[in-house]
C-alpha cells in the first residue's frame, strides 16, 4: 500500500498543492507553522474521515475560503484507489472511493490504513484511559468493520440508557424499562469486548518482543487488557455476559443517582507493566516513550498480518523526541513501510534514509521538492 499523489486546495495554509510522492519515504523539512503537519494531516483524513487534529471540520478551509478539497491517488494490493473529499463551511463533508460516494462516515475506515506517531502518541501512556481506548479502537477499526459497527452501535445504547436513567432519577415508574437497554447494551458490549481483548493479546505478544529488542533485553514489557467488569482472559461469552449483567444491575440505584452508565467496556483501559512495574505511574519519561515506540510499531506488524500488507505510517515531529537508540531502531523498522516524516532539519542519523526517497522543503505554505 502506498500513496502516489496527493492534492490539496484550499485546505489549511495551501492554496492549490500538487505533489507526487516516494512509495517508500517521504520526508518534509521546514520550520514550525509551515504547513509539515498539514500534509500528514490530509493523509488522516482520507483514511478516517476525520482529523487528529481537531473535531470542527470547517478549522481545515483556508480562513478566507468556502471550500476545501483533497485528493488521494495510490495503490494497493488488488487495485488503484482514490480518495476524494470537500469540506464546506455550512455543508456536510463529501467523501468518494474510487469516484463512488459515501453514504456513511465509517465506511472510509479499511480504504486507506494508517499509523500516526505524534508527540501526542507518546502521551498514550501517562495520559487517563479514554487515550488509550482510542488507540485500540482506531486500529481495530481500520482492519475490522464488524467492530465499529459494534462499537458505534454499543456506543448509541450507552448514550439512550444514560438518557433514561437522568429521566428515571425524576420518575421511578421508567425503571420498568431499563431492562431492554440492559440487554442491548451487554449483547454489543460483549461484541467490543471479544474483539478488544482479542487484539490486545496480539499487541502484547508482538510490542513484547519490540520492546525487548530497543532495549537490548532489559525490559520485559507487559500489555494487559484491564476489563471494567472484570473478565478473565479465557472467559467465553456465557461467562462474560453473567459478569456484566450482574454487575449492570447491581450498579443500577448507583447508575441512577448518577445519570450515567458505571459499568461496561466504555470504562476500559490497558495495563502497561515493565518489569512489573506499571509505567502509566511510575516508568521515566524515556521507559514511556519506548513503550509508546513499541506499541506503535505492533500496530504496523498487525495491519499486515490482517491486511496482507503494510499500512501508511506518518511520522508527525517525533524523531526530535527520541533519543538516538530509539530513533536508529525506528529507522530500522521502516524497510518495507511507505512513511511521512515531518521534521525541522536532517539530522546525521537520517542520512542513510534521505538517499532512498524524496524530501521536500516546505516554508509558508510552499513546497519544493530538493
């Protein structure tokens, strides 16, 4: 999978950019607030229909413009693909595959795979779950469809139950209702926690073994799936479903005063233990990053096993926060990966990777192939 041309018009600093690309590397030298990011951040979007970067979609048009407009061409395994996609201020986004448009936002996810590494990524491990859930769902949804319809769906329940409960805190009468969204909720909550866990494991056994290698052996690293409702790793679906009903009706009268759901896979996050010792507390900044480093790494290994091929990988102004262990191993690892960097100046390690793609100097919107 690599991207062949991007064009850009109207969308952030860029008023009409048309660029062909390296399908291994492609590195973007400037100065902060050029326009590095904004590039990798058009790639995003063709991929997940939104940004990383903001919620609002009208934050992408050109201050003095009504519309904006991407396009994506490259190629995959069975085929071409293009990926189109306007953004108007006071209309809905358009997005076209292959010149076929979009009923639905989620059906852009599996078109076009991404990793990201940003300085954010590396906030993954210190930051509060809700981060962490992110990243699980976003990379389980990009190679299983299946699952976001679940986790939308389980998602749409949550917000109907918390809605009831706010009502059932003024009349009592509704409680005789909450055991239909009990139901429902358990059946799609069940459907993200098999697929979670199942992923997690996966991610564990292989950031184990990345974690070893930048390490040199050190480290031992852990990936452990921390259920809100307690599961045990070989629990079936009769054991899981047992556990979460119990627990959703015991929290009930807890769930009421509160106007909102205690219970359930929403509540998740995942254990990250080195050496045993868990380092979303107490790891140094330099044992975070690598577990970081190493996760994001898994992520590629996975979407290839379940792809057939490797995924995108934007490297957004991450290799000034790695030291030069962790930057050389990382360089490594992108052999057989199509990858953007953003970067401020070529540093002497990044050397040996200038001569195999292209770089471009970007100052002010502008971009110059060197």
């Amino acid at each position: 999978m690599f991207i062949s041309r991007i064009r850009l018009k109207n969308f952030r600093n860029y008023d009409d950019l048309d660029i062909k690309l390296n399908d291994r590397l492609n590195i973007f030298v400037g100065n902060n607030a050029q326009g590095k990011t904004n590039i990798l951040e058009s790639i995003y979007l063709s991929g997940f229909g939104k940004s990383f970067r903001t919620n609002k979609d009208r934050d992408i048009i050109k201050m003095d413009k009504d519309m904006a407009y991407i396009k994506i061409e490259g190629q995959k395994r069975y085929g071409d693909i293009s990926i189109e996609m306007r953004f108007w201020k006071n209309r809905k986004k358009e997005i076209k595959v292959n010149s076929l448009s979009l009923i639905k936002l989620s059906d852009i996810l599996g078109n076009l795979n991404i990793v990201i590494f940003s300085p954010e990524d590396l906030k993954l491990i210190k930051e509060g779950p809700s981060e962490r859930r992110k990243f699980i769902d976003r990379e389980i949804c990009q190679i299983n469809k299946r699952y976001c319809h679940s986790l939308i769906s389980y998602n749409r329940v949550l917000y109907q139950r918390n809605n009831l409960l706010k009502k059932i805190k003024y009349d009592r009468k509704l409680i005789n209702t909450i055991d239909i969204w009990n139901e429902e909720l358990v059946k799609f909550g069940i459907e993200v926690i098999l697929k979670r866990r199942e992923f997690i494991n996966r991610i564990s056994s292989l950031s184990r073994l990345m974690h070893r290698k930048i390490t040199d052996g050190k480290e031992n690293l852990e990936v452990k799936y921390l259920s809100n409702i307690g599961i045990k790793n070989k629990d079936g679906f009769n054991e899981i479903y047992k556990n979460f009903i119990e627990k959703i009706e015991k929290n009930i009268e807890k769930d009421i005063d509160r106007g909102f759901t205690g219970v359930g896979p929403h509540k998740d996050d995942l254990g990250l233990y080195v050496n045993n010792i868990d380092i979303r507390n107490f790891g140094s900044q330099g044992q975070q990053r690598t577990v970081a480093l190493s996760l994001k790494l898994s992520e590629l290994e996975i979407s290839k096993a379940e792809i057939g091929e490797y995924p995108i990988l934007l490297l957004d102004d991450v290799m000034s926060e790695l030291d030069i262990n962790r930057q050389k191993f990382l360089i490594k690892s992108l052999k057989n990966v199509q990858t953007f960097i953003t970067i401020t100046e070529i540093s002497e390690i990044m050397i040996p990777l200038v001569q195999e793609g292209f770089i471009f100097e970007i100052s002010n919107g502008k971009v110059k192939k060197r």
